[in-house]
C-alpha cells in the first residue's frame, strides 16, 4: 500500500510538472509562431541591404537598423558585461557580508526592477543635454546600465556554485587568490556566466524607450558613433504605428529578425564556448 501511495503521488507531480512545463512553453512557441508567420513574407534581399524609404513609398529595408543594432549591443556588452562580472567577483569571493556588499546587493535588485524609460531619461538629462547630440555611444551606455545588474546577479550565483574544495585545492598548491579566481573558478563558472552575459544582450536587444532618449533614430548609414543611429527597435516602433501597411509588414519582419539575431547570438556563444573547452 505504501509503495502504491508514492507511486500515485509520484506520477501525480510528474504530471503537474510536465503540465507547467507545457503552458510555460505555449507562450514562447505562441510568440514565435505568431512573429515568423507575419514576418517571413517580407524578408527579402532587399531588406537586408537597402535603406528605409521616404513615407508611403513601397519596398525599402532595415539595413542601417539592422547594422546600428549590432553597433548599440556591442557598446553595451563591451561596457555591462564586464563591469558584471568584475563586481559579482568581488561580491563572492572577496566581500560577502560587509556594508558595502549588502548596499550594492540592495542596488542591484532596485535596478533590475526600475522601468528602462526612466533609465533613459536620466541618461538623457546626464549625457544628451550637456553634449546636444544624440549618438550610438549614450544608447550604448543606457543599455549597459539595464544589463550590469543582470549580469551581476547571474554570474554571482555561477560563482557559488563553484564548490569551496575547488578553491582549497589552488590555494594549498600556493596559487594566488586572483589568480586561482581566473584560472580555476572562473572557467568552472565559465559556461553559467556566459549564459548570464547572454541572457542581459538578450534583454536589452529589444529596448526601444532608452533608445528614444539617447540614440533617436536615423533612416541613413550612421557616420560617426557621436551621432543618431538606427535601431532594429526604433524602426520597428516607427513602422508599426505608422498607417501604411507595407511598413507594418516590414515591422514584423524586423521583429523576426531581431529575434533570430538574439538566437544567433546565444548559440554562437555556446558553439564557442564548447570549442574551446575541446
């Protein structure tokens, strides 16, 4: 009878948990779904290479978009991402407990939950105001100040996951503390923090509010990071509230290729990572 019992609560939880697994998955495949079957019929070459046209006239692309979202990401990942990972290392293995480690654990969730719009108005009223110009670069700074606390708190819980005897077995052969956090614990963390950084490009590759503020727009090839660049993003919203039914077409092509840019990025960094642990 007991051994019964677990095996009718056992396949009842299995089946609640395949059950979540499902709906969790519904949206996700919903969305995709939705986005290739809208935007699939407007990708063509001349997406990929043309510039947008003036309004009402038909065709164009979403290259300079496309090119500029790829230069915001950059600028962002070169700035957040190691600004992320260099304080979750102080926070694990130098500093746990103290004042300073709680304030900055503190600042890290109130940041993760502030509206990215008001992000962007405060570099807008920090950066935009005092230089009078729009550019790439304080897009790419209001990006990287939405990713450092992801990245913070994701590489800050890989780096605990490191096990203690790890760091022991470096220490007893006379290794350096920074230098068995560079050689041993983070390459064990190595595949979680890369997941993390992955995850922040991935959330902030979408925003289009900070982007309003600092990077603006541009319907032409950006000459100079210290100018309006376009972005996958602005165009989208630009093209999707507008009354012409060729650039709605084109928005959801846009979206479509925003998310497989997205993709290509997270595998990319997992073919990568895979090489070089071969």
């Amino acid at each position: 009878m007991i051994n019964k019992s677990r095996k009718v609560k056992n396949t009842v939880m299995m089946s609640l948990f395949v059950i979540s697994t499902i709906l969790a998955l519904v949206p996700l495949f919903g969305v995709l779904g939705y986005v290739v079957l809208n935007g699939i019929g407007a990708l063509d070459f001349d997406f990929f290479t043309n510039l947008p046209k003036p309004l009402g006239v038909v065709g164009g692309g979403m290259a300079n978009a496309i090119v500029g979202t790829l230069i915001i990401i950059t600028i962002a990942s070169i700035i957040g991402i190691p600004v992320g990972i260099l304080a979750a290392i102080y926070l694990t293995e130098y500093d746990r407990t103290s004042w300073l480690s709680t304030a900055v654990r503190f600042t890290t969730d109130v940041l993760t939950g502030i509206p990215s719009i008001i992000i962007g108005i405060v570099v807008y009223t920090t950066i935009i105001l005092r230089t009078k110009q729009f550019s790439a670069i304080s897009g790419g700074i209001a990006l990287a100040i939405i990713m450092v606390p992801l990245v913070i708190r994701s590489t800050e819980e890989m780096l605990k996951l490191v096990p203690h005897t790890i760091r022991e077995a470096a220490y007893a052969l006379g290794i350096p503390k920074w230098r068995a956090i560079i050689n041993v614990v983070l390459p064990t963390a190595a595949k979680g923090i890369l997941t993390g950084a992955m995850l922040g490009v991935a959330r902030v590759s979408g925003e289009t509010a900070p982007l309003l503020f600092t990077a603006f727009g541009n319907n032409y090839w950006a000459k100079s990071l210290n100018e309006p660049i376009a972005a996958l993003p602005l165009q989208i919203y630009q093209y999707a509230i507008s009354p012409y039914e060729d650039w709605h077409r084109q928005a959801w092509a846009g979206s479509l290729v925003l998310i497989l840019l997205v993709m290509v990025l997270t595998i990319s960094a997992r073919l990568i990572f895979r090489t070089r642990k071969g």
